[in-house]
C-alpha cells in the first residue's frame, strides 16, 4: 500500500465514521409524525390529516 491509498483509505474511514451519527438524526427528523391543514375558501370545507 503506498501513500495516496494510506490516506484514501484513512479519509474513507474517517467519513464512514462521521455518516451513522449525522444519517441518524436525518432518519428520526424523517420519520417523525407530521399534519397537514387544509381549508377550502369557496365551500368551507376543512381537512386535517397527520402522516
């Protein structure tokens, strides 16, 4: 292994290490419950559905 693939390989790792933390809270932030609101002007009609 010579120089170049060492500190390929060293930032490679280094990033891999970094991903799982910042992916997780991307993944929770996802998935988290959210509404939505609705309301028709012209027959007055609401809507309201969580997802």
């Amino acid at each position: 292994m010579n120089r170049r693939d060492f500190l390929k390989f060293g930032l490679i790792t280094g990033i891999y290490g970094l991903v799982p933390k910042y992916f997780g809270s991307i993944v929770n932030s996802y998935f988290q419950e959210r509404t939505l609101y609705f309301y028709n002007t012209q027959t007055g009609e609401f809507l309201k559905e969580t997802f």
